[in-house]
C-alpha cells in the first residue's frame, strides 16, 4: 500500500496545461499555413520547415548546453513561434535561410534570454521578425505575386502588398483613387481570400478567422483582444477615409490587408505578452489598433502592425497593474 | 435558473454514489469525541474518567462565547481525557468513551414520527440550538445559535438554504433531501420562525433533478419555502456566491450575510435543527458519503461523531484499496487530506474519500504563461497570479492592498492554472503570513 | 555651420552645468562620513541579523548612537565589532562565538515517512497543513525555509537525511534561518571550544510514548540526562530535555546516558570504546562516538 499523500486543497485539477494550449494555438494555424502554400507554393513549405525545426533547436541547444534546465521543446511554444515567425515573412527562395537568423534571435533573445517560455516581455516571433526587417529591409519587402494556385518552383516573380502599393504611389504624388484603380491592386474578394501579396501567413483573411474562431471555442483566446484591435483600426481609418477618401484607403481594405488580422488574432493574443484581466486586454487591442494606423499612414513602413504590437508589449506590464479585474461587491 | 455571476469552474462531477440508501454505521468499540469540532473555542469537558455516560448526554460545555455544546454520541464509561491526534496529525483534546450498549437519554424521541408542531419561540428555538450543540455542517462548522441571534440593528430579509452541493463527489446533501424532505421542510419553517424572515430559498443545482422534484413536492404543503434550481457551477455553495446567486446580492469584503439581510444554512443544519427541536436529539451523528472512482462500492452512512476514519474504511470497504494515493475529508475542492486514519470523524465531516494514486497526483509545476486563467475563474475577482509572485517574494504587505483576504480558498484558481501551479496553497500561506503581520502590527 | 553647432552645444553644456552645480549645493545632504566608513567594514550581505534593514542602516544606527552598546552585527562576529569599534572610538562588546545547530533528529531512517507530501513546497506552508511526514508534530519538515533563509549558503538540506545542514565555516549566526523554521528547530547556541558542542537534537514536547512512535531519536524526556549532569545544565520540561549551553562543561555524561541518542555531541574525538555495542548497530542515530575528530560537521548527522 502506498503512501498516503498529503497536500492543500483542491485536490484534483482539471485538464488544462501548457502544452495542451500550445499544441491547440498549432492546430489553430494550420489553415494558413495551407493558405500559404496553396498561394506560394513550396517557397512557403520550405520556409515553414525550417523556421519551426529552427526555434526546436536553438531552443533545445539553449536550454541543454547554457541554461542546463530539462528541455521544454515539448511544449509545443517553440513551434508557435517558428509557425509565426514564417507567417510574417514574404515566401521568396531568400528567405529559407533567413528565416533561420530570424529564428535565433526570437528564440534566443526574444525568450530564453529572459528566461525561457512565460518570462519574455516581447513576442518572440516579431521579435524575431522585426529584427529581420531592419536587417534585410530589401528581401523582408520584396514580395512574391501570386500568379497560379500551388506554383511549384522556387522563382517567384516579385510584386508589391496593397499597402505598399498605395503607399509608393501616393508618395509619388498619384491621388487614392488612381492607385486604387491601377490594375495590379487586388479587389476585395481576392484580399479576403488571400489572392494578393504579402506575407507567407497573413494573406488569407479567410483562413485567419477559420483559425481564430477554433481557438475561441477552445477558450484558448478569448474575443476582448481581437475585436477591440480590429474594431479600433476599422474605426479610426473609417474617421480617416471619411474626412479625406483621396488621401486614406477605406477601412475594410484597411483591416483585410497587412497583418491586421493575423496580428490581432494570433500575435497580439499571446497570453505572456498581453494583459491578463478582461479591460486590461481592451486597452490592449485599442492601442494596438491605433498605433498601426498612425504607422501605416503616417510611419515610413507601409505596415505597422508588429510595431505596434510590440509597443503595447512593452506597456503590458503598465495595464497589469491599472487594469484589475473587477472584484466581487466593488 | 440562477447562478452567481463571476469566476467559478466546473469540476468533473463524479457523483456515483448518488444511488446508496443511507445506512447505519454499527457502533465502533471505542469513540474519541474532540474538543474543538467548531470553529471557535474548544469546549470545556464535564465528565471524568470512569463517568457512566448516555447517548446524547452533554459531555463538553460551551464556555466562551464562540463554542458549541459536544454531546456523548454513544453509551458507555469514559476511558480517558487525553489527547488525540486528528485527521491531520495535530495533537487536540478529546474525551475517550468505550462503548457499552446503545443507551439513549430518555429525553430523546427515537420514534420515527414526523412531529410537525412546534410552540416554542424564535428566542427559545435559538437557546435551543445552542444547548444541542447545532453547528453549520457545510464545512465551517459555524455555531448555529451565533448564527441564528440576529445582532442589534441588524435585519434578516432572506434564509437561503444551501444544497447545491457544489464539491464533486458528495452526496450526503443529496441523500438526506431524498429520504427526508418533509423533515428538512420542518427545520427550514424552524429556521425562518427563530429569524422571522417571510421566505426561505433551497437552492439546489440542477444536476440533481430527483432532490429538486422532491423537495419541491414537499415544500408545497409549507409556505414560504421556495425551491431554486441552480446553473451547475461550482462554488455555488460558497456562502458569498451562494446569496449573489439567489439574491443577486453580493456581500462586501469583510462584512457578514447578515450585513445584506441574507443567512445561509446548509440542508445538512436544516435536519439536524429538526432533529433537535423537534426530537431533543442533540448533534451526534452525521452523514457521510464513502465514495471514489476505484472503489467496488459506494456508501452513505449515517455515523457517530466519533468514529475513527479506519472504522468507517472498515466497515464500508474491507481495506483501502492497494492504488490509494490520497483519503480526502470533504469534497475534492476544499477537503482536507487525512493523514492520520486512526483520528475521529468530527460535527463537519461530510465524506470519506478515496483517491486512486493516479487521480491524485499533482502534475509538475511548470512557468507562469500569463493566461489570466486564474483571474477568470475567481469567483471573487482577485489575482492569484500576483499573489503567487507576491507571497514568494515576501512582499506581504502589497499582497494584503491587493485583497489577499478576500480569497475564499475555494480552489478555482489551481484548478484552472495550465502552468499547475499551486496557486492556493501559495495564497493560503500568503494569508496567513497577512494575518501574522497584522498581529504583529497590534 | 559647424562652428555654429559647437557653439550651441557648449552653451547649452555650460548652462546644464550652472543649473546642476546649484541644485547639488541646494538639496545636498549632509551625511556624517563615518557612516560610510562603518558600512564599509560590515560584512554588507544584508541579512538582517541585527534587526535593521541593512548592514547600510545598521551603520547608520552605530553612527548616530556613538557606541556600540545594544547593537550587534551578528553576522560579522568579533572581528568587524572590533573594527567598528576603533571607527566609533569605543569598546567592543565582547561576546561569545555561535552557530546555528539543527534540533532535528527525525532523518528518512529515524522518523519514517508516514505520508507523502505533495504540496507547496514551503515549510511554513506545510506547518499549517499536516503533523509532518513522521507524524512528529515539532520536527523538521526538511522543505527547506531556513536553506532558502541563509544569505550566506551556509544551510543546505541533506538529501539522504532530508534534514538541514549547517556548515559551520559559513554560518554567522544572524539568525535568519532562526526566524525563518516555523517550528522553532533551529537555536543559535555557543560555538563552543574547539566548535564541541552538546545539545539535544529534539524538540518533541509529547508524551514519550507518542514521541517515539513518530520517531526513534526522539527524546521521550525521562529524565536521565538531567540526573547524570553534573554542572545542572540540564532541564527536563514538558517531556523535552534541553541543555543550557553555558551551564554544560561538555562532558558528555548525558551523552551515553540517553536512551534514544537523542542528545548529539560535535567535533570531539572518538569516546573510548565502553558504550560502542548500542550505538554501533543504528547508523543514523549513533551521533556520540564520532568516528573522526575533525572539524567538519560530516561526523555528525544533525549539524
């Protein structure tokens, strides 16, 4: 007979765990990911491969030979990451190899520097993709168009994101409307479906929300941050295009386009980054929202959503001790 | 149907011994009756070694002013007055008493008749709990006629019944409301007529449908008894939730239910203020569930106060099976781990638990995510979060400005945590390093 | 244009400069510098020992006192008391050297495990929940609140005994580890001549049968040390022998007489072969005949 055990209550726990949540937050991503190599073919499976087996490894290695803790790779976060981490890069041939640099430092000095998965201030992922941006600005923007569904080889002919394109050209002094008229611009239902330029993931509005509304009823997320972030970019672009609609684009394209609706539902949702309490996530989403308005039409990026993003990370811990939960008979 | 409106979890339910009729647990050799089965005082013994005593004969006094009277549960000669370890291995006063026979108090009616009428006054319904040595048998043991002497200036407008049973696996609550409801109805009209309030609410949760036809049916031939079914949740029992549910009101941090007009009593009380008012039966015995998931067979016993926890293993299962890995007193949520099976079962047991190795074991803790999981599933809107970080950090002092003392131990918050970390232990010992501090400050 | 650059950047330098220099002489604050000079020679760990908030506070209060009566750095013993004392121009208080000792005898062997604790891993915690693994109620819970206490590493817990171990070089006797055992196990007790030591490694205040059914080094307080002692530095009070350290002439008398082998001796040299048959046989409680003299803790199970 064994032992009796002897702890505190409660006594039995219910079956929620880390990688229980993590290996969800995988699943929820499959869809772009099939997105992504339905419109980029192999670029986008390749880019994928490595950036994930990349954040396994740095992580397995930091965690073996300079933190000496047992391994946590298990627990399915570094795959998140790696996941995202692809997600946000254009899938040209270039990138294979990059994605690997952009992989060692989200996982290294975006979390284990501070201390491995629940510790870091920054989400790794755009840790890692911002620090690609600013390193190889020229490959980080140069985009693939998508031409024909599951193009298979590696030789993509580069084009522009519609932000990009309507950045460039009101830059170069052509109205709103002239840019919008150009026949490289995508209409509303490719954006929706993806049928545009951009990034490996973010692409299919689509996908994004197939991927989204799972996690919602997994309970892995919940709505406040999505939709105060998305709700607020469509707002205040709205405010925009209505006072001026030659200068601003209007504000579904707004949302549709970029890594509004990637980063909302998937990067600016990463629980160790975003506040904890109900209000505290809609300040969060709010702020989001508005700083990657004013950087896309203001900034010198056509997008703004990491910025952004990683702004508000930093005041996470700020909104923690202002947002509390409301207690009970107060 | 109602439910409190913030926090809370639900915990697989595992209610398997709803089916088990109430037995009688036979009578054990020797009973030791502790000295402190209340919360309060320890009551004051009044017999001595080699005393002859009776069934419900007064063996301990109530002295100070928040203690309850201990009646003999058995018949028999008082062996010792000594001490005994209890159920988690601390050293309390208790009266040994060998059994010899079942010799009741002849003041006692044993007949099984339903006495309904009742002439005595509110003041003299509450003088006479006290002398039954009644406490609240949720959990805290609360003396019923503190409870129950409404203080100056104060005004109760609600008596709320609680049989949600909100811990999984018991069924004590449950079996008591199907094989006495009439019984419970007469304790409730008891209960109202002491505190003069018009209505009184049983609130029951809705996965025990039979209890709620039951008392439902019962309580038609009383008035102003109201039967509320309840949204499966748990802590529904929880005293605070309990009145937000049925009320919507909520009780302030610090005050009492009296304070918003509310009391709350468990159904378990309900029966023994019947018994006691009605038959002169003091508290000496209760009920107790033997249940878990590996057990061949699952009981509810009606006991003596007194008994050991090896007795009640005994006799309802042989032996613990060879895969216990934990013996809870009390629900999974709130219960406590035995550590001493040789320690007496007191006035607030409810249940004998038993875990397989299994199901009680602890996963490792691993780091915080910062999910917000425990601050969602708070029924009292704290953050458990903070306070682990707080309490491990010894910063006392900003763990009590958060509200740590509002913390009702009710467990939602380590339930919920992915990470698997202790998150109410670390709140309890932040609590009661809240309260040292505070002494300390006196 | 560079010219102009230099220019405005001087200025504004310049004016900082003005606007810094005056604000220094405003809000200076006038500090006696003998307070840095004293913290200087504290032993700057911050442990807490003497009651202040740091060694900086602790020199704070020499400095502002004048003299070192009442106050004490326990930590850094007679050596920094005495430079403190030279800083200040007084005398030093002279007191005698001690060492934090373990009143714990309840090893895996001694106290066998009756349950298994599977909570927060925090003494204090675990006080509040349960008697203990043995079922001693007074014992050790071996999670390790006074290791976690000791600023200066001189506590660790044993792994095989499951009890702490105070490595005498290091331990400076502030007390934290004192403070920080729920149970009152750990007691500051003179270092002793040549760091010999006598004391009883129990605190179990029950009956001796109860005492003993929790663990077999318990002391079950029957009196026979109090007897045996010579000097009467022994007192037997609710069932638990306790030694008054600077009554006992460390002569080892109780030693041999204590049934349980409850009372443990330190760094003296192995006893002359008399008592050996009793205690040879129990390897964890045979503390009295040290097999080496060294002035390591490693002869002694509990120290």
């Amino acid at each position: 007979m064994n032992l009796l055990k002897i702890s505190g209550s409660p006594h039995v726990h219910s079956d929620e765990s880390t990688k229980k949540i993590m290996w969800l937050v995988n699943l929820a991503l499959v869809p772009m990911l099939l997105t992504g190599i339905a419109y980029f073919g192999l670029n986008a499976l390749l880019i994928s491969i490595v950036s994930v087996a990349c954040c396994c490894l740095f992580q397995w290695l930091i965690e073996k030979f300079i933190m000496k803790v047992p391994t946590t790779v298990c627990d399915g976060s570094a795959i998140v990451t790696g996941l995202l981490l692809a997600f946000n890069v254009p899938a040209t041939a270039e990138m294979i190899w990059m994605v690997a640099i952009g992989a060692l430092v989200a996982i290294g000095v975006g979390k284990m520097t501070f201390g491995g998965l629940g510790k870091n201030p920054f989400n790794p992922a755009l840790v890692g993709r911002v620090f690609m941006l600013i390193s190889f600005p020229v490959q980080m923007t140069t985009w693939p168009t998508v031409g024909k569904w599951f193009p298979m080889s590696f030789d993509t002919v580069s084009g522009a994101t519609p932000l990009g394109l309507i950045k460039e050209g009101v830059k170069n002094g052509q109205s709103l409307s002239e840019v919008l008229a150009a026949p490289d611009m995508p209409s509303l239902c490719d954006i929706f479906l993806g049928h545009m330029g951009g990034s490996l993931g973010e692409v299919s509005a689509i996908a994004i929300l197939i991927g989204a509304i799972y996690l919602l009823c997994r309970k892995v997320i919940s709505w406040h941050i999505p939709v105060a972030f998305i709700g607020t970019a469509f707002i205040f672009s709205g405010i925009l295009w209505l006072a001026d609609p030659t200068q601003f684009i209007d504000p579904l394209t707004t949302i549709l386009t970029g890594g509004i609706m990637l980063g909302a539902c998937f990067m600016a949702t990463d629980m160790v980054t975003s506040p904890m309490a109900k209000s505290g996530q809609l300040v969060f989403g709010v702020g989001c929202g508005l700083l990657t308005i004013i950087i896309r039409n203001w900034g010198a990026y056509p997008e703004g959503v990491s910025f952004a993003i990683l702004l508000m990370n930093s005041v996470t811990p700020l909104i923690n001790r202002w947002c509390k939960p409301t207690r009970f008979a107060c | 149907m109602k439910t409190f409106k913030m926090g809370g979890v639900h915990p697989e339910e595992n209610k398997i011994s709803t089916n088990a009729v109430i037995e009688q647990m036979p009578l054990p050799k020797q009973v030791a009756v502790l000295m402190n089965q209340h919360l309060g005082a320890p009551a004051t013994p009044i017999v001595a070694k080699g005393d002859k005593v009776k069934v419900g004969q007064l063996i301990a006094e109530a002295q100070a002013f928040m203690c309850a009277n201990i009646h003999s549960p058995v018949s028999g000669t008082v062996n010792k007055i000594d001490v005994c370890k209890d159920m988690v291995g601390l050293p309390k006063t208790a009266i040994y008493i060998d059994v010899e026979g079942d010799e009741w108090m002849e003041t006692i009616d044993r007949t099984p008749d339903i006495k309904r009428e009742c002439t005595l006054e509110p003041k003299e319904i509450v003088a006479k709990l006290k002398e039954m040595g009644i406490v609240g048998l949720g959990g805290a043991t609360f003396p019923a006629h503190i409870k129950y002497s409404v203080p100056e200036g104060k005004k109760a407008e609600y008596l709320i019944i609680n049989a949600a049973e909100c811990e999984p696996y018991l069924t004590s609550d449950h079996r008591v409301m199907m094989e006495h409801p009439e019984e419970i109805c007469i304790g409730v009209s008891l209960l109202r007529k002491a505190l003069g309030v018009p209505n009184a609410y049983i609130g029951i949760e809705s996965n025990k449908p039979e209890p709620i036809r039951v008392m439902t049916e019962a309580a038609k031939k009383f008035e102003g008894i109201i039967v509320e079914p309840l949204i499966v949740k748990y802590p529904q029992g929880a005293e605070k939730q309990l009145i937000n549910a049925i009320t919507g009101r909520k009780v302030p941090s610090g005050k009492l239910p009296i304070d918003v007009g509310c009391v709350v009593s468990n159904i378990g009380t309900t029966f023994a203020v019947y018994e006691a008012i009605q038959k002169n039966k003091p508290l000496i015995e209760n009920i107790l569930t033997v249940t878990g998931k590996k057990l061949p067979s699952q009981h509810n016993y009606q006991c003596r106060i007194g008994i050991t926890y090896n007795d009640i293993i005994k006799h309802a299962l042989g032996s613990l099976p060879e895969t216990t890995g934990k013996v809870i007193s009390g629900g999974t949520m709130m219960g406590k781990a035995v550590s001493n099976l040789d320690a007496p079962t007191t006035k607030g047991a409810s249940s004998v638990l038993v875990m397989d190795e299994e199901e009680s074991r602890r996963r490792p803790e691993t780091n915080c995510i910062r999910c917000g999981k425990c601050i969602n599933a708070c029924p009292m809107g704290l953050e458990p979060y903070l306070f682990s970080a707080l309490v491990k950090n010894n910063r006392i002092e900003e763990a009590q400005a958060h509200n740590i003392l509002d913390c009702i131990e009710c467990g939602c918050c380590f339930f919920s945590c992915p990470a698997n970390k202790p998150l109410t232990d670390e709140i309890r010992l932040g609590k009661n390093k809240v309260r040292a501090m505070m002494a300390a400050k006196k | 244009m560079i010219l102009t650059a230099v220019l405005v950047l001087g200025a504004i330098g310049v004016i900082f400069a003005i606007v810094l220099y005056f604000v220094a002489q405003k809000f200076k604050v006038l500090e006696d510098p003998l307070i840095d000079e004293v913290a200087e020679v504290l032993p700057g760990a911050n442990c807490g020992g003497c009651g202040k908030a740091g060694c900086r506070a602790m020199a704070e209060a020499f400095v502002k006192q004048g003299n070192m009566d009442g106050l004490k750095c326990p930590a850094g013993g007679e050596e920094v008391a005495k430079k403190v004392a030279a800083l200040l121009g007084c005398t030093p208080e002279v007191s005698d050297p001690m060492v934090a000792v373990v009143r714990c005898n309840g090893s895996c062997a001694n106290a066998v495990a009756k349950n298994n604790y599977d909570g927060l891993k925090d003494c204090a915690f675990a006080n509040s929940v349960y008697a203990g693994e043995s079922g001693c109620v007074f014992g050790c819970l071996g999670l390790g609140n006074c290791a976690n206490a000791c600023q200066f590493g001189a506590l660790s817990i044993d792994p095989e005994t499951g009890l702490p171990v105070v490595d005498e070089e290091k331990c400076t006797a502030c007390g934290a580890c004192v403070k920080a055992c729920p149970r009152g196990i750990i007691e500051l007790r003179k270092k002793g001549v040549k760091n010999r030591r006598v004391y009883v490694a129990c605190r179990n205040k029950e009956k001796g049968a109860a005492a003993r059914k929790a663990c077999s080094a318990a002391c079950i307080g029957c009196g026979k040390c109090e007897k045996t002692c010579p000097f009467g530095a022994i007192k037997v009070e609710n069932n638990l022998a306790y030694i008054d350290f600077n009554l006992c002439r460390l002569c080892r008398k109780c030693v041999a007489e204590c049934p349980t082998g409850a009372i443990h001796a330190v760094n003296f040299p192995p006893l002359p072969p008399k008592k050996e048959t009793p205690a040879e046989n129990a390897p964890a409680p045979a503390p009295a005949p040290a097999p080496t003299a060294t002035p390591t803790p490693a002869a002694a199970p509990a120290v």
